[in-house]
C-alpha cells in the first residue's frame, strides 16, 4: 500500500490542536472509529496541512499558540466548503459564536466524548455529500455508490480503494452528476486554488479513477460514467439501467395476509 496516499481508512480529519495530551486523546479515540488523522500543532503548520490534503473535515481548537482559529477558519472557508467543527472551551463562547459566523459548521465543547465528537462528525459530513446525496450521505450512480460519511466507494459489493483526490474528485463529479465540471473547477475544489493552471493534475487522477472503476465493474455498466469534454472538463453520464434479467410476470396485486 502506499503509505499517505492511499485511505486505509475512513475520512481524513485535520486535527489541529496545541495541547499534546488534548490531541493524542483525540488522535487514539478517533483512530478506533475509523478515521484517519492528520495532526497539526499550531495555525502554521494546519494551513500547510490543510494546502497539502485537502482533508474531509477539520477539527479546529480556537486557542492556537501561532494564529488566530478565526483565522484559520477564514482562510479555509475561502478555499473549500469542507467542514469545519470547532473544539471550543467553556468559556470561549463568543470565539465560537465569531468561528461559526464565519463559516464553521458545528462545535464540540471541552471535555467530550469520543460518541458525541463521533456523531458530529459524521453529521457534518453527511451534510457536506451536499443535495445529490441521499439521507446517509451516499450518492448513488447505477451499481456505483460513493458513501461520504463512510469515505468509501462501492462497484457493486466491491470496495474500490481510492486516492483522497480521486475520491473527491468523484465526489464533486458525482455532485453535479450530467452538468459539465470544467478543469478549472475540479482543481479548486479538490486541490485548492494554488493549482488553478494545473490541468496535467486533473487529467492524470481521473485517467487512474476510470482504470479503478474498470477494473471494479466486470459488467462493464460503468463503462463511459466519466465522459471528458475535450478541452474542457468532464461531466457524469447517468450510466443506463442494465437490461436485467427477464424477471417475469410483475405481479402487482395484494396479498391478504388473513387469507
Ligand atoms: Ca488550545
């Protein structure tokens, strides 16, 4: 497996938090839920984090030793609609109340459980597989389905091992399912703006997120989801329903149970 590409795991969290002890707890709770944590110190080292993995949600602690959360929260908001759940102390409200105004989505307040952060982060990222996504946060595109609260995608039974960028670049596809998503847009959205003119980056991800889709999809029913539209971008073609099998007579009357 190739170590920090791959998700071995479930949804990548930033976790950025000054507090070492605060953080490992959090870090070894998380970690046996099945999330996949990236940590961070200080605001500093969160942006480069953040610029580099562009992570599924982020848990942010306002009281950072370098920057401002707010900070952190803006610079974030400016870039990306990824979550963003506070970790917020008693006694922090109005820093929570400014961090929520700008733009974060939920808060935990110190000490909590692992059940409750658990369930918050779940919830916003439900919230964040946005309207194409059923109740449970999955997106479903013939025998495809991209399950964000679980960060998992699945041809069929069979779970296909994506890259943190070629997941999100299905998921922003899948978003728009039948509208174009040009280049431009698929850049910001999954790598940031810094690589706005990056076009190789695209083209080189979503090559390798067909082949992997391929090679989950014996039946071929996958085959052209991704269409590209030279020169410009890519759109989801809704795969057309398989010819199943001749399954007979429907039988469209009811059965009275007291007969
Ligand atoms: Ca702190």
């Amino acid at each position: 497996m190739r170590h920090g590409d791959i998700h071995p795991e479930g949804p990548e969290v930033l976790l950025i938090e000054d507090d070492d002890e605060t953080r490992r707890a959090i870090v070894r709770d998380l970690r046996a839920r099945g999330y996949h944590l990236v940590e961070a110190p200080d605001g500093r080292t969160a942006l480069e984090r953040w610029a580099a993995r562009r992570p599924a949600v982020v848990l942010l602690d306002l009281g950072l030793p370098d920057v401002d959360g707010l900070q952190v929260v803006r610079h974030i908001r400016r870039e990306a609609t990824t979550p963003i759940v506070i970790l917020s102390g008693r006694y922090e409200e109005r820093e929570k109340v400014d961090a929520l105004d700008s733009g974060a989505d939920d808060y935990v307040t110190k000490p909590f459980g692992v059940d409750e952060l658990d369930a918050r982060l779940r919830a916003v990222l439900r919230r964040a597989a946005g309207p194409a996504a059923d109740r449970t946060g999955r997106i479903v595109a013939g025998s495809l389905v991209l399950d964000v609260a679980r960060y998992e995608v699945l041809v069929g039974e069979r779970r296909v091992d994506l890259t943190p960028r070629e997941f999100e670049i299905l998921h922003v596809l899948l978003s728009h399912a039948g509208r174009l998503v040009t280049k431009a847009r698929l850049l910001r959205a999954v790598w940031g703006t810094a690589y706005q003119d990056e076009d190789s980056y695209v083209y080189v991800h979503v090559s390798q997120l067909r082949r992997k889709l391929a090679a989950a999809d014996p039946d071929g029913s996958l085959r052209e989801l991704i269409v590209t539209e030279p020169g410009v971008g890519y759109r989801i073609r809704e795969p057309t329903p398989t010819a199943g099998p001749d399954r007979g007579t429907i039988d469209g009357s009811k059965v009275d149970p007291s007969s």
